[in-house]
C-alpha cells in the first residue's frame, strides 16, 4: 500500500536539511509544515536509510536535535553504518510527540489571538490565516463551534450565546426525554406486551428521543420491553437455552440490566424458567441440565417421603427399595437425618435415629443375624445397643486369646460373626461368647492359619507345578498374597482336600477341559454401533441457511454480526468474503484477539490464497504489509484507525473474530475504538459464538457508524455428545461392550490366574 504522499514530504525534507551545516529538528518542522504524523513517517524513513544524518538526545529539546546530509567531504558527514541509522531513526521517533505538542500549543495560542476579536470563523478562515493541526480548533476546551460551523471563543459575546442556547437546549430535551419515559413506562404497563418503535411514536404523538428508551430491552423482533418484563426474561431464557449453564458471577454480569431477576438470583430464588443448579450455576428449564436437576429434585422429594416412613417403624433398614439412581441420593438424606450406617452380611443397612425399647431391637437383630440378644428393659437408639452387643477387634481378640489378626481370619472362615459401623469392624458379642465356649477353639485357628505354596504342596505332596494346576482348575481358593506377592492358602482347605486327591490324580490322566477360565479379551476393538464413515461430499458444497444469509448481506454492501455456535462454520463466511473482495480487486482486514491465533490464520489463508496475496502484522512480526488480505490483531488495526487512516482507502472489510471480546474490562476497548474509528467506508463483519445482547450491540453499531448492520443467529449444535467407555487395554467400548467387560474383569479377579 504505497503512499505518494510519504514520497513528496520525503523530497521537501531533502530539500530543506543543508549539506554543508545543520536545522533543528523544531525548525525543520516550522519550514516543512503539513501533517506531523507524516513528516514524522518521513523523517524516520530518511534516517533508516541514512540520507539524512541526526545528532541530539531522545530526552533533549528538538531545539538540540539536529539533522543533516550526508556529504563528500569531512569525517562529521561520511555515511553512518547500520547501528547509527536505527539509532537516528529511534531519535526522530523520540523526539517526534515532543515537537507535536509544541506544534499544537502554538497553533491553539495563534487561533486564541484571532478569536479574540469576538468574530466567529470557520476553519477554512482560520487555516488561511495559521497553521491548523488535525482536530483542532475543535478540540480545545476555550473554543465554541457555532450551528453554523464556525467557532469562536467560549467568552465572546457569541460564544456566551451560543451555550445558553445549548443549555436551554439540553434543558428542553431532558424534559422531553422524562416526558417521554413516564409515558412509555405507562403505556408498556398498561398494554403488558412489547411495542415498536413506530407504535411508541404513535402513541407519543411526536418523535421517540432515543434517550426515551435507552432503559429498555430492544428485542430481536425490534420491539422494546421493560429488562424485568416477561417478554425480557423470555429473551434471557431463550440465551440460556441454547448455552451451557452460566455461573452466578457470569449471570449477574451479563444480564445486570434485568435488576429484579439478578436479585432473586443472586439471594438463591428461582423464577420460572430459571433453574438454580446445586453447584450455582444458572440454566433454564428446557436445557438437560435444568430437566436434570428438576427430575433429582421430585426424587429427593420421594426420598424424603420415604426414608420418614421406613424410619417411623423400624429401627434398622435397608435402601433396596430405591432404583439405583435414587440410592445415592436416599444414602445422603439418610446420613444427613441423623442415620448411621451398617454393614451385616454384605448387605448396606441404616440405624434409625429413633429410640425403641430393647425387645424390639433384639427382634429385628435376631431377623437380620440369627443371633439371640439380651433383652432389658428401658428405650435406647438402635446404635447405642448394637456397641453395647459388640466387641471391637483387640476386645474380641482378648475375648478368644487370640491375635486380633486371627479374629479376622475367624470371622472369613464363616466361625464369628461380624459387621462394619461406619467403616470400622465389630463383632457380635453373642457370637464371640459362643465360640469362646466352644472345646475346639484351637483347631477352628489353626484351621484358618494362611500357610504359603510351598507349605501346603509338602501337606499334599506335590509339586509346585502340580499345586498351580490344583489351584487352576479350582479345588483350592487362594486365600490372597503376602505382602511380597507370594500365594496364600487356607490350612483346613488344604488338609480337607487330602482325602479329595487321590481321586484328582487319577483324573489327570484323562483329558479335561473343565476348569478353564474365562480370560478378558485384549485385542483392539471398536463400538459395535459405531457410525460408518460418511460418504464422499460430490458436487459444491451445501451451505446452510444462516451462512447463505451472512453471505448475501455482506455482498449487498451490509456490515453483518454472525453469533452461531463453535464448529457450525463462522469461519466459512470469513472465506467467502474474502474470495469475493479479492476477485473485486479490493483490500481485506482480518483481526484476531491474539497473536498466536493471528499467525495460524495467517498460515490458513496463505494456503488457501497463495504467500503473495496474504500479509501479517502482530506487535512482533511485518510479513508483505502491501498484501490485499491482512491479518492482525485488533489494537493493531486500532492504532491503524487513529495513525494511518489514509492508508486504508483501499480497504473494503474488516472481520473481527470473536468480537465478544468488546466486553472484556481491560482489553474492550481495542475492538469499541475500531468499530467507531474505522473510516466510514469500511463494513465489518464480527464473528462470536458467544454474544448476549446481540441486537443492542448492531443498535449501537448502526448509531456510531450511521450504516445498517444485519444480525445473523444460528442455535444448532453442529457437534453432538456421545458417552464412550475405554478399557484397561485402551479399547475404545460402547455401553453394553463396556458392562460385559465389566463383569470378565470382575471374575477374573475374583480368582488366581495363571499360565
């Protein structure tokens, strides 16, 4: 993108710095004139290349900073090397904001001195008579423009003038404006249904002051709500609906304008569709996570229900009567009632927090155990009475003069009874007694002692290899490992199958397939209901209804906001209008809000259009700046918008990906001040697959930037979610593939294999 204009300022400059001696930096911005910016460009240019020669210091006056050329003669004015060209340009660039200011002080002081007459001039008066910098005189605070564009001192008479006019002007619309929303806060009360604008003015009589309805919700059909209104909550609902649940933080930011919904939310209360999720994150009714937790909550209430009466009547009980998905609630509502959770048989029990006398505790433990139990007299809590009927381990150890090891080998072997309380092992005191009283005590212990493999092979007298065939094909159970892995086995398993093994021998010498285990399957395996792959796409691609829309707009000349979700194909929209801009021999900006993703779309688009076409421009990387499509990101484009605006005459479009990032609180304001700075003949196209308040955003567009922008929505996920299960082999299994390996894996651990 050459700018002739840099080229002619560069020839003045040359013309103006003496061979033979030196100009100040101030002075030679005097006698050159013009746009700073460019003699700024300018200068920096000469000095890179070493044209010109500059001596000073970046923090000096520009009174100090002195150029000049290069001459034939003399040390002082033989060609510079590389380090000293970039450090002249630096200089220029240093000192540049400087001679800036002193520029502008001057030409606001020399304006100053020929308003002072008190006669109102227009700018082109004034440029005839001083040197005018952009954006004044209208940017100094002493100075007035009038209606008819000229300007004037804020003191003289006709500057005293025109602000009492502007402030009886303002006065008369504010009035108005209240005038207005009192009766349109009336008329939407008492219609109870969202009107238009040109309903609004209607019922107004006169034009609607944008002022009037700034309060309000504009709605995608173009009408305006109250934000607490019903029709405003069912936009709100309608957002929800289609995203995935918003944090309470989140809700309360994006929708703070809904004030009286945001309050019940924020205080916990829900209003319909809303739904509150147990981790407080806020969806709608309609989404599987609202259905979701509406559907635990009418279970927690059948839980509740029924846990009241399963514990008015008994003192222990079970949870067998809840479907499975309703189980974890019931054990959570259990515990938090106050129950106590058991563990008799391998069966999950509760102790109901109720007192009940001891007969009938004795009945149900008696139902549940077997067991007989004391009955006395008096009430107590069912879990007071089964501590008081049970021993703890060492107390059951010392009760049976045994290690409390063995009591645990006891109870495995079927020879006492016992039961978990919350997690801790006990021991039914009347089993205890009976097997304490029992003459053979000592051989039931040494009947459960775990011996290792190779003490049971001399019991039986066999080989190591024929106890591993014993145990393979299922005579004897291992009893588990030691510590060191080592098999275990029980002694009275061991000696009980002595008279067992003759007849065992015997059978080894015919073939047997009996006793072979199942194995779990290891080879690699997909779904069985995986999807086959989709057929080859033949003939042009099929565009879908929201991309042909996006498409036409912006090829009728409109600027278009497209909010869809990630993965239906916003990026596509991108392609085809720079397909089209560039077979139209226009220019195309694409921004992005980071660098990294500003040099993947670079590298996307150079494949697609071909290295000499595409360009690139981050903070730390200028590829082929002259291209027909740059990529960059958003501050970059900004400070293109304030510093070289002539630069983008060329320009058609500017796509901003992921535009939602004009919400963000430190980094907004790159994409607001590019959208309202972006020379008026530019359209944008934003993309975003997250943007609330879509229809106020393009409102304000359409008001900065005076030019219709079209709103595009898509709500179709184009990516659905499905559940898939992998293996301890990382197989890759559906839900029923996924339970039968369950259940292999479950066997065969339930017993030794060997090969």
């Amino acid at each position: 993108m050459a700018n002739s204009r840099t080229e002619e300022v560069k020839k003045i400059l040359l013309a103006l710095v003496p061979v033979d001696g030196t100009i100040s930096l101030r002075e030679l911005s005097d006698r050159a004139g013009g746009e700073i910016d460019l003699l700024a460009s300018a200068l920096q240019s000469l000095a890179s290349r070493g044209e010109v020669n500059v001596f000073g210091t970046p923090e000096g006056d520009p009174e100090q900073v002195l150029l000049t050329k290069p001459g034939n003669n003399g040390a002082a004015l033989a060609p510079t090397d590389a380090r000293e060209k970039a450090r002249a340009a630096r200089l220029i660039a240093a000192s540049m904001p400087r001679v800036r200011v002193l520029l502008r002080e001057r030409a606001a002081d020399s304006i100053r001195e020929i308003l002072t007459d008190g006669t109102p001039r227009t700018r082109e008066e004034l440029a005839s008579m001083t040197h005018l910098p952009p954006r004044l005189p209208g940017a100094m605070p002493d100075v007035i423009v009038l209606p008819d564009g000229s300007y004037t001192l804020k003191g003289t008479p006709a500057g005293e003038t025109e602000l009492a006019r502007r402030a009886a002007e303002s006065s008369e619309r504010r009035e108005a404006m209240q005038r207005q929303r009192r009766r349109i806060d009336e008329l939407l009360e008492e219609q109870e249904t969202p009107l238009s604008k040109t309903e609004l003015e209607t019922h107004l009589g006169e034009k609607l002051l944008p002022e009037a309805i700034a309060h309000l919700m504009r709605l995608p059909d173009g009408s305006y709500a109250h934000p607490d209104s019903d029709a405003a909550w069912d936009e709100v609902g309608r957002y929800l609906s289609r995203s995935e649940p918003v944090s309470r933080q989140d809700f309360m930011r994006m929708f703070k304008r809904h004030k009286k919904l945001v309050a019940h939310i924020k205080k916990g209360r829900e209003e319909p569709p809303f739904v509150i999720l147990p981790n407080g994150r806020i969806t709608v009714e309609t989404r599987p996570e609202g259905r979701e937790e509406l559907r635990r909550r009418e279970i927690l209430a059948y839980v509740h229900y029924t846990l009241k009466e399963k514990m008015g009547g008994r003192s222990f009980f079970t949870l067998e009567d809840f479907a499975p998905r309703e189980r974890a609630l019931a054990r959570q509502e259990a515990i938090h009632a106050g129950c106590v959770e058991l563990k008799i048989s391998k069966k999950d029990m509760f102790c109901a927090p109720i007192q009940a006398n001891h007969g009938s505790i004795a009945a149900e433990l008696k139902e549940i155990t077997g067991l007989d139990f004391p009955v006395g007299k008096g009430a107590t809590v069912p879990v007071a009475y089964i501590v008081d009927n049970s021993l703890n381990t060492r107390e059951a150890g010392r009760a049976l003069g045994v290690r409390p090891a063995d009591v645990a080998e006891l109870k495995e072997q079927g020879y006492v009874l016992g039961f978990a309380l919350e997690g801790n092992m006990r021991y039914w005191r009347p089993s205890v007694d009976r097997l304490r009283n029992a003459p053979n005590i000592e051989r039931l212990i040494r009947r459960s002692e775990k011996i290792k493999l190779t003490d049971a092979a001399r019991i039986l007298g066999l080989s190591p290899d024929q106890m591993k065939r014993i145990i393979r094909e299922g005579y004897l159970r291992s009893a588990g490992r030691t510590v060191q892995g080592i098999h275990q086995l029980r002694r009275g398993d061991v000696e009980d199958l002595l008279a067992r093994l003759p007849e065992i021998k015997e059978r080894w010498g015919e073939p047997s397939g009996q006793g072979q285990e199942r194995t779990v399957r290891r080879g690699k395996r997909r779904p069985r209901n995986r999807r086959p792959a989709p057929p080859p796409v033949n003939g042009p691609l099929k565009l879908d209804e929201y991309q042909e829309k996006s498409i036409a707009a912006l090829e009728e000349g409109h600027s278009v906001l497209v909010a869809a979700p990630t993965g239906t194909g916003k990026t596509l929209i991108a392609e085809r209008l720079v397909e089209y801009i560039l077979a139209r021999g226009k220019e195309v900006i694409y921004t992005s809000p980071i660098k990294a993703l500003s040099n993947q779309k670079y590298r996307d688009f150079a494949r697609l259009y071909g290295y000499d076409r595409v360009g690139l421009i981050t903070g730390d990387v200028s590829i082929n700046e002259r291209a027909s499509l740059l990529v960059m990101t958003t501050e970059i484009f900004r400070n293109w918008c304030f510093a070289n605006p002539e630069w983008m005459s060329g320009i058609s479009h500017v796509i901003f990906d992921e535009i939602h990032y004009l919400d963000d609180v430190e980094r907004g304001t790159a994409w607001e001040e590019s959208i309202i700075f972006a020379p008026p003949h530019i359209n944008i196209l934003g993309l975003s697959a997250t943007v609330p308040n879509i229809m106020q955003l393009a409102s304000w567009m359409e008001d900065v930037r005076s030019s219709k922008v079209v709103v595009v929505e898509e709500y179709r996920r184009a990516v659905p979610l499905e559940i898939r299960w992998i293996s301890p082999d990382n197989e890759v299994l559906d839900q029923d593939e996924a339970m039968d390996e369950i259940e292999a894996l479950r066997q065969a651990g339930s017993r030794s294999q060997y090969v």
